[in-house]
C-alpha cells in the first residue's frame, strides 16, 4: 500500500510538471479562425436561405431543408477533393461545428474505410461520429417532445 | 437581400465556432465530443425556448452550426408532439432534419466511392 | 557459464556482433527532411503502386530487409533469423512480410522501441550461439496509423502542440557474428551491450503527447543502464532517443537531472532530427520507422566514417492502444538501450 501511494505522488508530480511545461495551443489566434471560417461557412448558407426565400419562394420548412442539404453537398464534396481536411487545419472549430463539418465527420470516413468493403468498410464507418451525434440528438429531441406531450396535457 | 442578415449570421455562426474552439483549445475535448455536446445543447436550449430567439436573429448563423441541427430536431420533436401527440414526438425530430441527414447519407456514400483519401502533407 | 549479465537489465555480449549493413526506405515528407539524402529509396507515392498503405507498408519491411542482405551479398536463404515489428493490429506488416521472406521469424512489439527491441535480442541470439545471421527490421507508416490510431485523413481539424508526426519508414539492420568475413556495408561498427528496459507510466493519459509519455521510460533505461555498467554520460559521444520529440525530450532532460543525470549536449533525439521545423510537425516525429530509418541510413553511416566511436541508441516506444485510452487508461512506456561502437 505504502509503495502504492508513493507511486501515485511521482504521478502527480510529473503529470503536474508537464502541464506547467507543455506548449500551449494558440488559443487566441485559433479563435480568430475560427470566428472567421465559422462566420464565412455561415454566411455561404445565408446566401442559401436566400435564394430559397426569393428566388425558389420556399416555406420554412423547405428553406432549412434546402440550406442542410445544400451546405452538406458542399462539406461532403469539399471533402472528396480532399480540401475539406487542409480548411480544417486553419480553421479548427470554424470547420468542424457547421454542418459542412458534419458532413465532412461522415465523408472522411466512408472514404477512408472504402479498402475494407463497400458495405463493413463505407457504410458502417460512414458513422462513426456522426452516429453519436445523430443518437444523441434524435434521442433527446424524442426527451423534448415526450415532455412537450405531458405539459401540453 | 438585407446585408444585416449576413452581417448577423457572420457574427452568431463565428460565435458558435468560437466556443467550439474554446473548447477543444481549453479542455482538450475531441472533435466527436464537441459535435455530440454542440447539437445535444442546440436540443435543449430549443426546448427552454432559448435558441429560436437566435435563428430569428442570425439566420443561418443559427441553423448551420451543429446548434442549429439540434435546434431542428427539437424543435421538430416539439411541433409534432402537439399535433401527434406521442407519436409526433418521436417522428418529429426526424421528419424536420429529415433533407440534411438523407444528404449526409447519399452525398457520403457518392463521394466514398468516388474518391479515394490521400495523405496529409 | 561466463557471466554476460550486469545487474538486473543490462547485458554484455563475450564476442559483440556487427552491424554489416543497413537500409531505408521513407516517405517523401522525411525524404524533404535534413537527412534525405541519407536515405536509399525515398518514395514519392506512398502507396508504391500497391492498392492500400497498408500492403505498400509490408513491402517497405520486406524491401528493405532485402536490401540491407544485397549490401552484404547474402540471399534470404543464409539468413538464420527474422525480427521486426509494426506498429498495426497483430504486426501485420511484420507477419506478412515475412511470409514473403520466408526466413524463420520471431514478431516482435515494442511499439516504436522495436528497433532497438531487435538489434538487442538479435545480438543476444548471436553472442549467445544461436544464430549467425539476424535481420532485424521496424516499419510505421503515417496513413496506416493515422486511421488505426486516430482520425481518417480527410477529416478537417488541428494537431496539439504535443502532437507528433508518424514517419513514413522502414530501416533494417543486418546483424552478424563477430568472426563474418564476407561483404559488408559497415566494417567498423558492433553491438556491445545493451539494457532492457521497463515499462514505466506516470500517467500521461493524451495520446497526443507521446513524449511525454515515453520520457519517464527513457530517463528509467538510462539510469539503470549508467548504474549497471558502472559508467557516465561523459562514456558516450552520444545518447540518442528515438522519437521523444522536442517536448518529450525536454522532459527526458529534466527527469534525468533529478536522478543526477546531467546530458549536457549528448542527448539526440531522432524525432527532432528526421524532420524540419518549418515541416510543420508539431513536435517531431515519432514511429517504429523514426528511429530504425535515423540510426541505419543516418547514424551508423557517421559512425562507420568516424565521426564518433559509442553511442547508446535508445528507442522509445508509447505502448498505447486505442482501446485502452477509450477505457481511461494512461500510456505505458518502455525504452531499451543498445550500446553501438565503432572498433
């Protein structure tokens, strides 16, 4: 036990030095990128709510569907060419929260894994970390609307 | 075209990106995570009524950060849990995200077989 | 029996073998590097013509095996012995070669330790009369671990400043007894002695700061290896870790002056040397391939020509495994140290 605990002390005062010494990320400067890309990202889906509203004269519904889709083309095929991944290197955060980012967390994959198969490789690997994100958003939007059922009662 | 909205949806969209980033800077969260948290968080400020306030502010400044992904399944879950009842709260989420998640799919899979990756220089 | 073991790590050897020959094969991004043009293959495609990175990873093990025997005019078939390793799933860059080779095979893991894993048993297995002739040989290769270890390629995101760069590589080294009088590559240079490291962990749990993972590792090799052989820093020209990084091995430093260990300006690190800095690799580079391609094309060649006369090459291995980060647990680390000297 003794030895045990000691042991633990050597941990903590090693994990604590390196802390202390490890090179910092660039916070500040990473955080202008990522205000930028993130800002530009979001404003190319603008232009699509846009031209959804005026042009194609859409509802609601039909503007956000068309901006998800337009924006998830684009991720996904800024991917394909391989570009998606160099953005991501400058932008950091401003590339991975849009939903070209989303998309981008589904392509990647699905290309990477296309070696090992069509159906185990792409299809199953395409989710990854876009199953996450699609349990845990389907699952508590179902939360929201069971409790939307009570409260309404 | 109103160049306030892109002004807003500029400044709401590269916010969003920023505590993303604040997050994987600061706490060393993985990219996953960040994702997961950011549409959970969009399904739960909807459902306070705390982030329609902000798409109608920002636009898509709003709805294209993962946020507004949640923001859509929440908002969908609770739209059709009025008018369906139970059933309406599990189909509604999904109906309402319905565009963006088929897109991810097809385009996903179009581009996988399409392209190959190359390596990182 | 004559005793070959001092203390509990440290072994030397009664006849040292030689280390005959040596080859590499790296990607294009280390061939950009200072040392490329040490290298003998630099491939622009790092696929090779091959359809996955993974069969163009197994043909870099199993190329430069074959060419490190060219060098001494040998054919598999006069080869005793085959030890290597990877960095992949059940070493199958290792296993797969040597189904090629067909040259009897001990698989060995040591994470990026592996070189200096091989050379060491590999000597062991020669002094010890149970081989003549040992390959001994370490691959990693950037695209095959990235997508094992980490995020597909074309995922968009940023490296930590910890973050270390696999090398794209394969170096292998030819071991042989001390009486070989055929062709060689090296005719100066043997294996003297060496100290099998422990694992040690302190705990690092972020896989990307490997360096400082493995530091504590190094800095526990090291001070065994001076206590045992009864000798200092001051013994070595040089004291070379594998793939530290500049962070790791600032933190190599630090842990060996509380052990009063001073390094001075004998500390070399193969992760800082195989790479630029304006390559934009973060901390260096790391891998089974770091080391194994900056002491075979680099270091014994220097050394062959006298540049300096012993060297403890100490490769450092990050044992992490996805699974157990995913479950919380810290990176152990290891480091075996190879006593190299020019005769």
């Amino acid at each position: 036990m003794g030895e045990k605990r000691q042991k633990t002390a050597q941990e903590q005062r090693y994990q604590q030095r390196v802390n202390e010494k490890m090179p910092r990320s660039k916070t500040v400067s990473q955080c202008v990128r990522a205000f930028i890309a993130g800002g530009l990202i979001c404003c190319i889906g603008q232009a699509v709510r846009v031209f959804g509203e005026t042009t194609l004269h859409l509802d609601a519904e039909g503007v956000a569907a068309l901006t998800a889709i337009v924006m998830v083309f684009l991720g996904a095929t800024l991917t394909g060419f391989g570009v998606y991944d160099k953005i991501g290197t400058w932008a950091g955060a401003g590339s991975i929260v849009p939903i070209t980012g989303f998309a981008n967390s589904i392509v990647s994959p699905a290309m990477e894994f296309k070696r090992e198969g069509l159906i185990l490789g792409t299809a199953a690997k395409m989710f990854t970390i876009a199953g996450p994100v699609l349990v845990y958003g389907i699952g508590a939007s179902v939360i929201v609307g069971l409790i939307a059922c009570l409260l309404a009662k | 075209m109103d160049w306030i909205d892109f002004f807003w949806a500029f400044v709401i969209g590269g916010a969003i990106c920023v505590v993303g980033q604040l997050l994987i800077s600061l706490t060393r969260l993985t990219p996953a995570r960040i994702l997961v948290l950011f549409v959970t968080l969009g399904v739960v400020l909807t459902a306070f009524g705390l982030y329609e306030p902000l798409v109608e502010l920002a636009g898509a400044g709003a709805t294209v950060p993962l946020t507004g992904f949640g923001y859509a399944l929440g908002k969908g879950a609770m739209e059709g849990a009025m008018e369906n009842g139970v059933i309406g709260a599990f189909t509604g989420g999904i109906t309402a995200t319905a565009g963006g998640v088929a897109a991810a799919i097809v385009f996903g899979y179009l581009n996988a077989v399409i392209f190959t990756p190359k390596t990182k220089k | 029996m004559k005793q070959k073991r001092l203390g509990r790590q440290t072994v030397v050897f009664e006849a040292p073998p030689r280390i005959a020959a040596g080859a590499t094969i790296v990607g294009d991004m280390e061939g950009a590097g200072p040392l490329g043009g040490y290298f003998d293959l630099i491939l622009e495609d790092d696929t090779w013509g091959e359809d996955t990175w993974e069969k163009a990873e197994r043909k870099m093990f199993e190329q430069t095996v074959r060419r490190a025997l060219e060098r001494c005019a040998m054919q598999p078939a006069e080869i005793d012995l085959l030890l290597g390793g990877d960095l992949l799933n059940q070493i199958i860059t290792a296993n797969f070669a040597a189904r090629e080779l067909a040259i009897p095979f001990l698989g060995l893991y040591g994470a990026c330790s592996t070189m200096a894993e091989s050379l060491l048993l590999g000597s062991m297995l020669i002094d010890g009369g149970y081989a003549g002739h040992v390959a001994c040989a370490a691959t990693s290769h950037f695209s095959t671990a990235e997508r094992q270890y980490r995020f597909p390629l074309e995922m968009g995101g940023q490296t930590t400043p910890t973050a270390q760069r696999t090398v794209t590589g394969a170096g292998s080294s030819l071991l042989v007894e001390a009486g070989y009088a055929g062709g060689a590559q090296f005719r100066h240079i043997f294996v003297t002695g060496g100290t099998i490291g422990r694992v040690v962990d302190l705990g690092i749990t972020d896989a990307n700061n490997m360096g400082a993972a493995m530091a504590p590792a190094a800095a526990d090799t090291l001070a065994a290896h001076l206590r045992e052989q009864n000798r200092t820093v001051s013994d070595y020209d040089m004291i070379v870790t594998g793939d530290l990084g500049s962070f790791g091995s600032e933190m190599f430093n630090e842990l060996c002056r509380d052990k009063g260990i001073d390094l001075s300006d004998r500390h070399r690190d193969c992760g800082n040397m195989i790479f630029d800095l304006a390559q934009k690799v973060d901390c260096g580079g790391s891998g089974c391939g770091c080391s194994a391609v900056t002491l075979n094309a680099f270091l014994l060649r220097r050394m062959e020509e006298g540049d300096f006369t012993r060297m403890l090459f100490m490769a450092t291995g990050a044992l992490m495994s996805p699974t157990a980060g995913m479950q919380g647990d810290s990176i152990p680390g290891i480091a075996h140290a190879v006593v190299i000297e020019r005769r």
